[in-house]
C-alpha cells in the first residue's frame, strides 16, 4: 500500500475502534462525572477518526461513513488493543493510560509531518490529546498510590495490557519509506519515547513497569489480523447504517 | 468489594473479555440467591468550585461545582462539565470550604460599606505573623456570576477583605465578595493553552446540528 495510506489507515482505525469502545461506557461509569469525562473523550477520538478518514477521502479513497461502516475486520488495520472489550474500569484505565501517552507523543510529531494535510490535523487534535493524558495521569497516579485493593488492580491490568500496548508499534512494509519521506518519525522511535513517558508517571505511584523486553507483543492488527472482538463491535457499530446505506442524515 | 463502583461480583477473576453493554452480555446475576448482605455506606465527595476565562485577558468567573476527591480529580471534572460547550482559555479549581464569603447586599450598594471594622491591633498582630496573597471576586448584580477583581496581600482573609475594600472598595454595586487564599486556587498552566482549544467540526455533538423538524412535519402529512 502507499505509504500515506498505510499510515492513515492505521491512525484512523485506532481513533475509531477505540473511540467506539470507550464509548461503551456511556452511561455506565463509576461516578457521573467520570461517566461524562470518558464519553466525552470517546467523542473527541470518533471526531479525530473522521478527520483523519476526511484525509483518505481526498486522497481518493471513499467516503468516510463507507470506509467506517462498511469494511470487515480483515479490512481493519487497528491494533488489538484497542478492539478489546472495556472490561472492568481498571483494564479500560489503563489501556486509555497507555494508548493515549502513545497519541500524544505521535500526533505531535506528526505536526511536523512532510505531509502538510496531515500535520494540520495533528496540530488541532494535540490539544485534546494533551487533555487525555492529563486526565489517564491523573487516575493512574491517585488509584496507583490509593488501597492496596487499588494498587493490585492497576498492577493487575497494567501487567495484562502492555503486550498488547506493545502492539501499537507494529511496523508494516512501508515502515522503511515513511521514515525516509518524513512522512513520520516511525514506530520505533515512538516506542522509546512513549517508554521514556509512562515511565515518568508510573514512578510516582506503587505501581512497577515489567521489563518491555520481555514481553511478546501481541502483534497482527495492522496486518489485519484480529481478535474475536472485532467483528461484533463492526457489526453492532454499523447496524444502522446497514440498514439503508444510501439514507441522508 | 466497595459497594457500587464495581458491578460484578468478586468472585469473577479479572473479567477482561466481558463488556457492560447489556446488548453484548448481560450482568451476571448469581445463579443462587444471596444472603442478606449489610447496607453499604453511602459516601459522598466534597465539592469544589470552578472559575472558568472565556477569552484572552478577560476576567476570571465562577461557573458551578463539581463533586470530586481531590483538586486534580476537581479540575478534570470541571474541564468536562465548563469548557466543552462554549470558548475557554482557562480555570481555576478551589475547594467550596476554602472561600471565605460576605453577607448579601442590594443591587445599588456595597458590602464593603457594611464592613465591620478589624481592630487595629488584631490587623497588626497578624501582620507580623506574615503576610500572604488572596484572590478576591466580586458579585455585581444578583444572579450574576463572581469576577475575579484581583490579588491584595494579607494575614487573614479577615484583613484580605479590609485590604480589599481599600483596593477594590471604589467599585459600585458590590452585592457580595468571595476572598479565597490564593494558594488553594488549582490553577491551569499557560503552557496547556492549546488544551482549550478543541476540533471544530463536531456539530453532531450539538442536539441543534440535528435540524429534523421539517421531516417530521412531512412525515406527519404523509401519514
């Protein structure tokens, strides 16, 4: 695939996937403002999504509603972290901890993109993204130093979550050739800065961080290889939009 | 388990692969009715008060509570609740019991009028225990909101107002004042300006994006 393609590719399902599935907490949140926080930020992450399938769209691909709705899980370049289901709060703390230091960091070096309709976007939604992570920092550092029920639980999920936040730094082909265009600084030098960030959090709280190195990433998502997940999230997201395609909203 | 935060039982180890959207799984509910259990605590955070700035170098308001456990939690919450449906270029966060409030006065007067005099000694005393700043907001018109007027030095938030009638004691009417110690307003960083600054193009987040009276009145001819 183009190298521009491919990469957007991959911006966009995260935004989308993970966006629908924190959106899963609407309504079910541990307080009402959390509850309120945390659809918010969902809807902040579909808004990214369509920006991002706006940029697919001018570049000739379809139009964002059919990219979104319509294509299967093998069609769906997002990695698995962010299509597995909520869970307990715990596990969708963490992964939001995790994936939303990871965005930071990439939209703002995606703000100096050689692609200058991608970096645009990546200066307008680096401002919410700073707000995500202010809001992960915030529980991750009172719940990592809270009861020892707390402590646990975090520790618990984080520890069960990094191999497939190790997942979002899966390389595909034209890996080499985003690097060389500047289209984006890559995964691997992502990876060390996000390791260098949640670090700096983690150790203010009770909470350890394993050795990344020993872990196995849960790698496949960006190669279209998902969990069973998948699937039923697609089929339930584009339900009504199934139901008649061509309807005007 | 802590009562209402988690809605599974403990006995389910670590239910990852699980989601709450009842159209996905439906709450396991115990196969064998449970014992009488004791009534959990109610709880209850306390509350914080929430100053918001619509514009560049415009005054700081007051804007409502949020419930929260802690000021950080508070400025969170307060983001949500304030600054998502109209402009913000910043806010404040300060505990409800951390404001020092007046009595009420009339729309055309000043509390400040009212105010009872500090005896000279106790205002000296406290001078010589150090001096520190406060924050002092002023309430216009009644069903307004507070504005930040600004900062006076003082020992107590008693000789705070008195310095504050001499700084601010000009300005007519003056319904009521809240002094607050400065150091327990949060305050966001200058530097997170562009945290304020959210994506346009989210009109389907406003329920007046959705313009469908005109199918209605349609679908109703119709029918």
């Amino acid at each position: 695939m183009n190298p521009t393609l491919d990469l957007l590719y991959r911006l966009a399902d995260d935004q989308l996937i993970l966006g629908h599935r924190n959106s899963e907490w609407n309504g079910l949140g541990p307080i009402l403002e959390e509850d309120i926080a945390f659809s918010s930020m969902a809807q902040d992450k579909l808004g990214h999504s369509l920006q991002l399938y706006g940029l697919l769209h001018e570049l000739g691909e379809a139009e964002p509603d059919t990219v979104a709705f319509t294509r299967n899980a093998p069609q769906f370049h997002c990695c698995q972290l962010t299509e597995l289901p909520i869970g307990e709060y715990d596990f969708s703390l963490i992964r939001h901890f995790l994936f939303d230091h990871a965005e930071l960091l990439r939209f703002e070096a995606l703000a100096d993109s050689s692609y200058e309709p991608l970096a645009l976007v990546a200066r307008k939604v680096k401002g919410e993204l700073k707000y995500h992570v202010l809001h992960a920092n915030t529980w991750v550092k009172r719940l990592g130093t809270a009861t020892e029920e707390a402590i646990e639980r975090m520790q618990a999920a984080l520890e069960f979550t990094l191999p497939y936040a190790l997942s979002i730094f899966e390389t595909t082909e034209a890996e080499p050739e985003i690097i060389s265009s500047g289209l984006f600084i890559g995964e691997a030098e992502l990876q060390a800065r996000w390791e260098a960030s949640i670090s700096k959090v983690l150790a203010q709280t009770a909470l350890t961080l394993p050795d990344l190195r020993t872990l196995t990433p849960v790698a496949g998502g960006r190669q279209g290889q998902h969990t069973e997940h998948l699937q039923p999230l697609l089929d339930e997201m584009a339900e009504v939009f199934r139901l008649d395609p061509t309807a005007d909203w | 388990m802590t009562g209402i935060i988690y809605l599974l039982p403990s006995s389910i180890p670590f239910p990852l692969l699980f989601s709450f959207d009842p159209r996905i799984s439906r709450l396991e509910l115990p196969e064998v009715p449970s014992l009488p259990t004791d009534k959990v605590a109610l709880d209850q955070f306390p509350t914080y008060e929430v100053f918001h700035q619509r514009k560049e170098n415009a005054a700081y308001a007051y804007v409502g509570p949020v419930h929260a456990p802690e000021a950080d939690v508070a400025f969170l919450f307060a983001k949500e609740q304030f600054s998502r449906r109209f402009p913000c270029t910043g806010m404040w966060v300060v505990p409800t019991s951390a404001i020092k409030v007046t009595e009420y006065g009339d729309d055309q007067q000043s509390v400040y009028d009212r105010l009872p005099l500090l005896p000279a000694d106790e205002l000296g005393t406290a001078a010589a225990t150090g001096q520190e700043s406060y924050d002092i907001f002023h309430l216009k018109k009644r069903g307004k909101a507070h504005a930040h007027v600004g900062q006076v030095q003082a020992a107590s938030p008693e000789a705070a107002l008195q310095a504050a009638k001499a700084a601010f004691g000009d300005q007519r009417p003056v319904v009521n004042v809240w002094v607050i110690r400065s150091a327990d307003l949060l305050r966001s960083d200058d530097e997170d300006r562009d945290m304020w600054t959210t994506t346009p193009d989210k009109k389907y987040r406003e329920a007046i994006s959705y313009k469908v009276q005109d199918r209605i009145d349609r679908f109703k001819q119709e029918g």
